[in-house]
C-alpha cells in the first residue's frame, strides 16, 4: 500500500497540503544563522495574531510532541505550593493527572463521564477552595467534547487562577481568544490545525504568567526550563536545535494563515464539519449530544464494529480516519475536518460508511 494513495481524515497528522509538502522536500539548513532568527521571530509575531495573544506575550518552540509542551508548561508555570484543578474528561484531561503526580503538584479532578456534559454546575464545589491553577484540554480529542470556555473564564477569574489551556486540537478549528479568556498559557503543536509535520510544539505566555511565576520557578531541568526560552527567543533562536525542518513548514503555514485570514480559516473546516454531519442524519451511527468542536467528529456506531470498520476503511479503501482507544475503542470513531480536504472527499467517506452498512 502506498502512502501517497492514503486520504486522511485524521486530526492529526492531517492531510497536508501542497505547499507544505514542497517546503518539507527542501534540504534543511543550518540554524544558527541571522536569517533563521529573523524567520523565527516572525513565527513569534504569527503565533501571537492567531491566539490572540497580548503583544507583552512570548512564544516557546520545543521539539516535543504535545505531551511534552503539556509537561513543560506544568513543571515551568507550577510547583509543589500550588492546588491545581484538573478538568479530566478522557485520556488527555488523564494526561495532565499523571504529569501533576510525576511532579508532586497537589490537584484535584473534575471527572467527567464520556457522554457527560461540562455545565457551571459542575464546577459549585470547588469554588473558594484554593486553588491557584486550572488546567484543561480544551477539545478533549478523546470523546470530541469543546467544553465551554466562558464557564471556565468565570470560575477562574472568580477564583483568581492561573488559566492553561491546552489548544492542540481546537487551535485553527474553533475561535481562540488569549486576550479575551485571560488564558496565561497556550499549548499548540504542529501536526494538527497547522497541518505540518509532527515534532513541534508552541506555547505562548501572557506576560502575568512569566513574571509571575516562570521566572520564578526552579525548574530542575536542563531541556525544558522556559527561561533559557524565554532568553534565546528574544534573538530568534531556541537553547538547543530546534525541529529546523517544521519550522519552516510553520512559517510557510502561518503565512498561509494570515493572507487567508484566521476567521476564514475556521469557517473552512466548519463547512467541511457541518456538511458531514448534515450527511449523516439518516445512518445507523450518531453523534454525543455534548458540544462539539469543527475539528472532528466522534462518531458512535449502535453496534461495537468500530475497529472493524476503522481496517475496512484503512485496508480495503486506503481511507484513514482516528480510532478511539479504551472504553469507546469498540463503538467509536473520530473523522477530521481539518487538511487538504475537500467537501467531494467526504463524499467518497459518506459513500464508503453506506456501503459498509449495505445502504
């Protein structure tokens, strides 16, 4: 099976586009040069206009996965004096659980059950707790719920929290305001909304967040302490080699981004979402009832058929969309509606689901 042939409908890595693949052919240069520096400061300055950052905000690049960027903001922003509130409702909110355990970080969990819904109810007891932080996977890309952003504004700004957000699958999907939410840290990586290569992970800073807490935070760690960031990206640079190659696949992207206009970007992968899931009405599968955001669709089959379907599309029809593990793994499946993707693409996957279901 060629990978060429292979159409994703995957959240992340996306189906790439064109001129991303054209970058990523180049040869990759050396770094430490002026011009590198000058391409990086203007990833900084794209960044910022894309989460609607304040300008006093910084960005870090670290050539980790989204885990990583997950566990350096933690261990970077927080420490064993702080109370932090976990909102866990699946395998990445579970994340953010095992790196304050790692830590010593003191947390509570807001759990949720897989088809239960974030309301303002939800959050009554831990109010005035002493809290100092709350962490959350904004998408939580396990069961596809956007959870409502203005209802964890409010509980933090009424109990004076640091806000973390972790935007890797709602980033470019969904609108994103720093400035608005008061979000003090925006974790980002590369292979989902911005649809380039894995390997790269951003996070932006509001200003509070850096002179409040990095830098006074003992970070014992050589590869992720935010100050050496914080220090080398005032000159466009990063402590140790970057991901050289993604990061020109980023600016080229953020380039992209910009003359498209973010609010058009959106709108795009919302068209590609809602004509989806206006196709579906009528099959024998369905969608949770909780929000959800434009990045994917979590879809539930009334059967447990979804691996199998899941290598049908793979095997049979070099069609790959997001299998779910644990306890939705035999009933559900995510299709993305991010990438190079066009509205006739989701027809040839509308067209393969009734097919499978001998419709």
């Amino acid at each position: 099976m060629s990978d060429e042939k292979m159409k994703l409908f995957t959240v992340g890595p996306a189906q790439m586009y064109q001129h991303t693949v054209d970058v990523r052919s180049r040869v990759v240069p050396y770094f430490r040069t002026p011009e590198f520096s000058e391409l990086m400061l203007e990833n900084v300055r794209l960044m910022k206009e894309l989460v609607d950052a304040e300008e006093s905000a910084e960005v870090m690049f670290l050539t980790a996965s989204g885990s990583g960027a997950m566990e350096a903001t933690v261990m970077n922003c927080f420490d064993e004096q702080d109370k932090l509130l976990v909102i866990s409702g699946g395998t990445f909110g579970e994340r953010f659980e095992k790196i304050c355990e790692i830590h010593s970080i003191p947390f509570q969990a807001l759990k949720l059950g897989p088809d239960e819904t974030l309301t303002g109810e939800h959050f009554e007891k831990y109010e005035d707790q002493g809290f100092t932080g709350l962490l959350v996977n904004l998408h939580e890309t396990y069961t596809g719920q956007l959870y409502d952003i203005n209802l964890i504004h409010a509980f933090c700004e009424r109990n004076h929290l640091y806000l973390v957000v972790d935007a890797i699958s709602t980033f470019l999907c969904d609108e994103y305001h720093m400035k608005k939410y008061h979000i003090d840290a925006t974790i980002v990586s590369s292979q989902k909304g911005l649809c380039l290569a894995p390997g790269l992970s951003m996070v932006v800073l509001s200003e509070r967040m850096i002179r409040e807490r990095v830098m006074n935070n003992h970070v014992k760690s050589l590869y992720f302490d935010f100050k050496d960031y914080l220090s080398n990206i005032k000159r466009g640079q990063t402590p140790f080699t970057p991901a050289v190659g993604v990061c020109f696949e980023l600016n080229d992207m953020l380039k992209y981004i910009e003359k498209q206009g973010v609010d058009n970007r959106i709108r795009e992968v919302k068209e590609r979402c809602d004509y989806f899931r206006n196709k579906i009405a009528g099959l024998p599968i369905h969608l949770p009832s909780y929000p959800l955001s434009n990045a994917i669709s979590p879809i539930r089959f009334e059967k447990d058929i979804a691996m199998e379907f899941f290598q049908y599309l793979k095997d049979e029809k070099h069609i790959m969309v997001n299998p779910v593990g644990g306890e939705l793994g035999k009933c559900s499946i995510r299709v993305a509606h991010i990438g190079d993707l066009k509205l006739a693409d989701y027809d040839i996957l509308l067209a393969e689901i009734k097919h499978f279901f001998g419709m």
